[in-house]
C-alpha cells in the first residue's frame, strides 16, 4: 500500500536524487540548466530549493521509499530567501540556452496563492499513479490545514501534465511561448 508521509531533512538528498532523474529530460530544465554535469545539476538545484524553501517555507511530502516527492511553498515564501542562495542556485544552472532570456511568467491571478514548486516521480515507477497520489495527498493536507480549499498555481513546460493537474482541479490561465525555448503553461486552482 503506498505510504506517504512528511519529508525530513535527513530525505532531502534522496527526494533530490529523485527529481534530478524526474527533471533529466524536461523541457524546462534541458534549456535552464546546462548540459555538463546536467543531471548533477538538477540535484543541487532542486536540493537547495527542497532544503532553503519548501521545508522551512511550505510542505514536502515523500513516498515512503522516496520514489516520489512533492513542494509546495506558501505565498510569499521566495522573499524569505537570501541572495546567497540564489546566487548559488543560479550559478549552479551554469551555461545554459535560457542565459539570454527573460524567464518572467506570469504571476498567479490569486493573492495569497500557494506554488505547486516541484513534482517528481522516479523513472522507473512513472505511470502507477504515484504523481496524481502526489498530489491529491499534498493538496488534502493543505485544504485541512487551511480549512478551506486553498489556492495552488504552478507551471508546467510538459504538455502532457497539463491534463493530470487538469484532473486535480488546476485550470490553465496563460499559455507562454519562450522565445527559443518550451511552451510553459500556467496553472491555478481556485
């Protein structure tokens, strides 16, 4: 039966071993971060931003075997976060297409909204529902917590998980076209 359960910081560098092999071959990450050292990089990234964000910042949730990891980050949460880790993290995306570009997306419709920061499901156990679990899970423990349905954006540069956040209630509310770079839709739900 899948467990999930909260991450603790002793998971942080298996959650991003995880989503460094989730994020390998994503559109996003392929143009943001650097081919050298790609994969190697995404697990930096994606740990500083588990360890300097969503922890202390906003919920992570794991699989008991840590095969799957979910963040979310509260509103407001990137003001708390010093220059230095984001200069660490963007030196660590090294040279990539993305360099020349302006990354803006825009912002959630909703004030106060929470950020679906980051998803992934190891390679080897896609397709068995983990991520919609993921999900549902995560956004459960937000709406008790909250007492309320609360508001979640996020981003996506995948075609295909348009339709799983689809079906977890999000709503596509921009379409963006990077120049030389994905499609990136913005998702809310209300």
């Amino acid at each position: 039966m899948l467990q999930l359960r909260p991450a603790t910081p002793s998971d942080l560098t298996s959650a991003a071993d995880t989503l460094s092999l989730a994020f390998a071959n994503y559109s996003w990450t392929d143009w943001t971060v650097a081919a050298d050292r790609h994969v190697e990089r995404i697990r930096e990234i994606q740990r500083l931003c588990l360890e300097h964000i969503a922890l202390p910042h906003g919920l992570v949730y794991v699989s008991d075997d840590i095969t799957g990891v979910i963040a979310l980050t509260g509103p407001g949460a990137q003001q708390h976060i010093s220059s230095g880790i984001w200069s660490q993290i963007r030196s660590t995306t090294g040279d990539a297409p993305a360099d020349d570009t302006d990354l803006s997306l825009p912002q959630s419709p909703v004030t106060e909204s929470w950020e679906l920061a980051t998803i992934g499901v190891h390679p080897k156990h896609r397709g068995n529902g983990l991520g919609s679990a993921l999900i549902a899970h995560a956004l459960n423990v937000l709406d008790t917590a909250t007492g309320e349905r609360t508001p979640v954006h996020l981003e996506t540069s995948d075609p295909r998980n348009v339709d799983l956040y689809a079906r977890s209630g999000f709503v596509t509310h921009a379409e963006t076209r990077l120049r030389n770079g994905p499609t990136v839709w913005s998702m809310q739900r209300e």
